[in-house]
C-alpha cells in the first residue's frame, strides 16, 4: 500500500516538473515564435527546431549571460525526465 502512495507521489512530482518545464518554456519564447510554430519547440526541447540561427540570435539576446545556464538547466531537466521515464515504463507522455 504504502508503495503505491509513493510510486503515485512520484508520478504526480514528474508531471508537475514536465508542466513547469512547458510553462518555462512557453515564456521563453513568447514573442520569439510564432504560436502555430510553438507546439513543435515543446514537444522536443532542444531538437531541431531550436537549431535555427534566427531562434538562437533572439534567445541569446533575451537571456543576455543566463543564455548557457538556462539551457544547461533545461537539458538537464529534460535527460531527467527521459531516464525516469524510461526507468519506470512510462511513454513519452508519462503513461504507463
């Protein structure tokens, strides 16, 4: 029983800090990206969408010195959140 509480605490902890990361990331590039473009920048994180010179420039320049530090942050989080996953059998959308 007591096993069960803590698995379920544990999802809801996962799922919370994947929402935090969408929202961080939602902020981020409000006004950077076009809003039917956004979907594409959430679903993958750091993949090929961020590699436009373009998306760079204006992320670089809104983030000022924190730019290498947010985003060593947030593949951090990100390699976090894959190898939990993975570890418990979960999808891509934290489904068993």
């Amino acid at each position: 029983m007591r096993y069960e509480h803590e698995l379920s605490s544990l999802g809801i902890c996962i799922e919370t800090s994947g929402t935090i990361l969408k929202n961080t990331l939602e902020q981020l590039l409000g006004g950077i990206v076009e809003m039917e473009h956004m979907y594409e920048f959430l679903s993958n994180p750091g993949g090929e969408a961020w590699q436009d010179a373009t998306i760079d420039e204006r992320l670089r320049k809104r983030l000022g010195e924190s730019y290498n530090v947010y985003f060593n942050n947030v593949a951090g989080m990100q390699c976090s959140m894959i190898e939990i996953k993975k570890k418990l059998g979960l999808d891509a959308n934290g489904k068993v």
